[in-house]
C-alpha cells in the first residue's frame, strides 16, 4: 500500500510548482463540483424515476382490468354457444335423410349470432367449424373444418385445451386487418371427438385502443402466458416473442430494468387472471430528459465558475512562480559553472529576493574558490606525472648500460651492436616527445625491445610469451607499464639458474574494460593482504608497482589499476586494468 501511495505521489513532486497550484485546484474545486452535479442529477433521476414507476404502474393496472374485462366477455359469449344445447343438436344433426331440416338449423343459428354480433359491436365476425357433411355451410357463420382451417393457427392452438379458449392474433393481410381470435372446440358431449370448433374475429385495433392513449411515448404490448405478442401498435410484433435480454420476474406485477431496441428501458408489468401481460416499456432517455437538461445546465454553470476561478489562480501561480524561475535558473547558472549572475533586483526585498542576493554572493565565493583548487589540482597532478615518469627511465637506463659494460668486459662480442641498437629504439618510442601516454601496440613493442636486451643478458633462461587480442592494440595506456614488471620477473623470480622463467604477457577485452598480465612461473612470494599491491617501498620492485597503478589511476581514474596474485613456490600473476576506449 505504501509503495502504491509513493508510485500515484511521486509525479506529483516533479510537477513545476504552478502545475501543483493547478493540480491541487483542481483536486480542491473541481472534483466537489463535480460531485455536487453527479448528486443533483442522480436525486432529480431517482425522483423522476420514482414518479414514473407509480404513473406507469397504475396505467398498466388499468390497462390490465380493461383487458380482463374484454376477455371475460369474450370467454362468456364463447360458453354460451359451448353451452348451448339446441345448436349442439342442430350441428351434430344428420340431414341426409330430411334436407329441409337444415333451414330450422341455419334460423336458430343465425337468430343467436345476430343477437350477439349487436350486441357487441366490437366483435367482427363468428364462425362455427363442423365436421357435419350433411349440413350445409353457409360461408359465413358455418364453414366447414376443411384442411385450410386445420393447418391454420387457430385450429392448431387448440393442441391440448379440453374446451378451454385460446387466444391468437392473426397478422395483417394485404385485405384483411390484423385479427384477435378467441378458439373453442366444442366438444361438451365428446371430449375426444368435437363437433366444431368457434371462433369469434375481434380486430385487433378494438384490443389496442385500451392502450393506444399510452403508447405515444413508450412500448405498451400485451403479451400472452408465453411471451407472445398480442396487441402492440408495431403491428410487425404480433405473434412473436418479445426480444427482451432479461426475463420476466416471477411476480405478478413489478418493474426491472432492461434493454429495448438497444435503449436502456424501464419494464413496468402486470398479470391477468389469464396468465396475460400488459408492459409497457419505457425508455430511460425519455423521461430522464428534462433530468439530463438540469445536470447540463448545473454543469454550465459549473465549468464558467470553473474557468474564471482557473483564470484567477493562473494569474496568482503566475506572478508567484516567475520569480521563483528565476531563483532556478540563477541555480542551473551556477550547476553549469556559470557564476556571472545576472541582476536580481526585480526579485524583491521578501524572503525570495533574500534568496537570491544570498545565490548571487554564493556564486561569486564558488567561482574564486573553484579557479584556485582547480590551477593547483592542474599543477600538483603534472608534477606527480613528470616525477614518477623519471624515477623510471634513469634506473632502467643504470641496468641497461652495466648489462652493455658487463658484456664490454668480458668479451669482445657482436651482440652488444643489437643490444645497443634494441636500447635505441626502446628509448626511442618511451621517450615519445614527451608524452605521457601511447598505444598498447607501441607498449608491447617497447617490452619487446626491452626483452631482446635482457635476452642478450640471460641468454635461454629467460622464454617469453605473448597472447595479443588485435582488437586492443589501438588503445591507450600509460607509458612504460608493462616493463617494470617484466623487470621484476627477471629480477626477483628467477630462482633455478638452470632452468630460468616462463614469463606470458596478455592483452584481452573483459566486457568494458582491457586487461593486460604479466604471469610467470618463478620463486613467488607471500601475499601479506591478498592482492594488495607490496608495501615495501625501499626496493626498486615494490617502488616500480606501485608508479604504474598511481599513473594509471591518475589517468583513467580509481576504479582501474593494477592487482596482483602470487604464491610462494608457483609463480606471479600481475594484471592491469585500463578502460576499452
């Protein structure tokens, strides 16, 4: 958690100091702001929504009384001719026999369908389907239950209702409106075997007009106990499934949220006696409009207020932080080692012109001190360069001439001409006009011509070695590193006069860096601190080691030097560490 805290905390401390004014602005104005609109607008939403629920709840109740009355009546209608005994016996009647018969039979019907139809003037059409093929149709109040009215879907709603009504709408039709159809088999002597079935035709228009007032602004549907589409004012609905995502509750009555259409709506709904559904579905962006138009007008409101009050604190961070870039960039003067302040008098005599003249002063007291540390730093680190550089040369050139005067004396002998001639060039590239530094090629050159010379000296005692990577031989190194520990080897580590050294010089790439060694196999020595440089400083060895890692570090820094490893009885390895530059 505290890590969290410091990842969300650190971007903050390296804003510039008007940014965190912003920041903390906008953390201290606008986010109450905000909440103040988000709450405005969630109450003025909640009580809208509240006042809708309780409209829509009673609307849909009445709706749903009316259609209850509507289908009573139609059911009623339906069990009286279900109960009718006297059309039963004229339907079921065989007229094969007497013809003449029928005509009481189509008088009765036609008196009762009459009655009916004036009676309720809503209702379009009856019409009773009989399987009777002595009776003669009509065409228009007895129809035949032929293999069209089997296969239509009035007939095969009656799958499994034992005398009990169905309901169906029939869709439009290029002459016919959209129908509300009331099925019945009439079956009161044979529940097995009906002698018709009845049909009462309502036009589906007369079933919506108890919504229609509703529907203007919202989805008023009436749906049957499968969620079937009775009534709806798109007539394309009738007969399909509403295409809600989420169910109906198992309540009778209530409301929940849903999607519509791919609007966001309020479902409101209520159950018949029958098992039917008045709903009415309303979309949230309808009645939420005026709610929207208030939380946008609070928030109008609320971005000027805004922008004045940014205009405002711009202005304070403004006259408050200029002075302060200017302290900065006296500061970044001074970090880039410019001490030549500029004036600082606009800056005023508060505590931020008090920081400012105390800069100023402080810069000039930096610039004196810096230049003399400097100019002495200059001349003590030359000095330390030209006194080590010639506490070599002249002990090599003491050795070097007594070898010559050693061999003069001896014996007059052709070698002292390139031992002579191998001095001369040795000489010549350590000398170097001067210069303190040359290439690893230059000063594996310079250990050659030494080695030739000591060659002369030891004859086959002394067998070197060399393991050069080409890829470092361009670099730098400081002049005359590895001869003094060739010196060494020669003279502190031959032990067995007979059999002489082993010496190997290496020059290698180890990641960044180069590392040049000395490794022989002579006498060794006891290592007092591990691979601390010797700390004897009264030998020529000791003093020798210790001029090539002061001259190393001196030139490339503290990190690099030399090391040594050694073991008394086996040998001594030494190894140089410059930069691979």
């Amino acid at each position: 958690m505290k890590k969290l805290a410091q990842w969300l905390i650190n971007p903050f401390y390296n804003l510039r100091l008007r940014e965190k004014l912003f920041v903390m602005f906008l953390l201290g104005g606008i986010l109450p702001l905000l909440f103040f609109v988000q709450y405005s607008y969630s109450t003025i939403r909640s009580e809208l929504s509240a006042q809708v629920v309780a409209s829509t709840k009673s609307t849909v109740a009445q709706i749903n009384s009316n259609l209850e009355n509507k289908l009573d009546i139609y059911t009623k209608l339906s069990a009286t001719l279900y109960l009718d005994s006297t059309m039963r016996a004229y339907l079921t009647n065989d007229y094969s026999k007497d013809p003449s018969l029928f005509v009481d039979a189509y008088k009765y019907i036609n008196n009762t369908f009459v009655n009916m139809l004036t009676t309720n003037p809503d209702i379009d059409s009856m019409t009773i389907f009989i399987n009777n093929d002595t009776l003669p149709t009509d065409g228009m109040y007895i129809k035949s239950m032929d293999e069209k009215f089997r296969s239509s879907l009035a007939y095969k709603s009656l799958s499994g209702s034992y005398g009990e009504v169905r309901f169906i709408t029939s869709p439009s039709e290029p002459d016919k409106p959209p129908m509300f159809t009331l099925s019945r088999l009439l079956n009161i002597s044979s529940m097995n075997n009906p002698y018709g079935v009845l049909t009462i035709n309502i036009l589906e228009s007369d079933i919506f007009r108890l919504m229609e007032k509703e529907s203007s602004d919202k989805t008023v549907l009436i749906l049957n106990e499968d969620g079937i589409v009775m009534s709806s004012r798109d007539k394309s609905l009738l007969n399909k499934r509403i295409d809600l995502p989420v169910p109906f509750p198992t309540e009778q009555s209530g409301q929940f949220d849903s999607a519509y259409n791919g609007k966001k709506v309020l479902v409101v709904y209520n159950t018949t006696t029958y098992g039917w559904k008045s709903v009415s579905l309303i979309p949230y962006s309808s009645f939420l409009a005026k709610a929207s138009l208030t939380a946008k007008r609070i928030l109008t409101y609320a971005l000027i207020s805004f922008v004045l009050m940014a205009l405002l604190i711009y202005i304070t961070a403004r006259l408050f932080t200029k002075r302060m870039e200017t302290l900065v960039g006296m500061i970044r003067s001074i970090e880039k080692e410019d001490f030549d302040l500029q004036d600082i008098r606009s800056l005023g005599r508060d505590e931020i012109g008090q920081i400012g003249n105390a800069l100023r002063r402080m810069g000039q007291r930096l610039s004196k001190l810096i230049s003399d540390v400097y100019m002495k730093e200059i001349d003590k680190r030359e000095a330390e360069l030209n006194v080590l550089q010639a506490q070599i040369n002249p002990h090599f050139l003491y050795n070097s001439l007594a070898s010559i005067s050693s061999l003069a004396i001896r014996n007059e002998d052709p070698r002292m001409n390139k031992m002579v001639t191998d001095l001369a060039k040795f000489y010549r590239i350590s000398l170097n006009k001067g210069k303190n530094t040359l290439s690893i090629h230059e000063e594996i050159q310079l250990t050659r011509y030494y080695v030739s010379i000591q060659q002369v000296r030891f004859d086959k005692l002394l067998r070197v070695h060399y393991d050069i990577d080409e890829s470092v031989l361009p670099c730098l190194i400081s002049k005359l590193t590895l001869q003094p520990f060739v010196e060494n080897c020669i003279n502190h580590a031959i032990w067995d006069h007979e059999h002489g050294i082993n010496i190997v010089i290496r020059a290698y790439r180890e990641g960044q860096d180069i590392l040049l060694q000395v490794i022989d196999d002579g006498m060794g020595m006891r290592m007092a601190g591990g691979t601390d440089l010797p700390q004897s400083e009264d030998n020529l060895s000791g003093y020798g080691v210790r001029n090539v890692d002061n001259r190393i570090k001196l030139l490339f820094g503290e990190s690099y030097g030399v090391s040594i490893f050694s073991r008394l009885g086996i040998g001594t390895s030494v190894t140089v560490r410059i930069p691979g530059k």
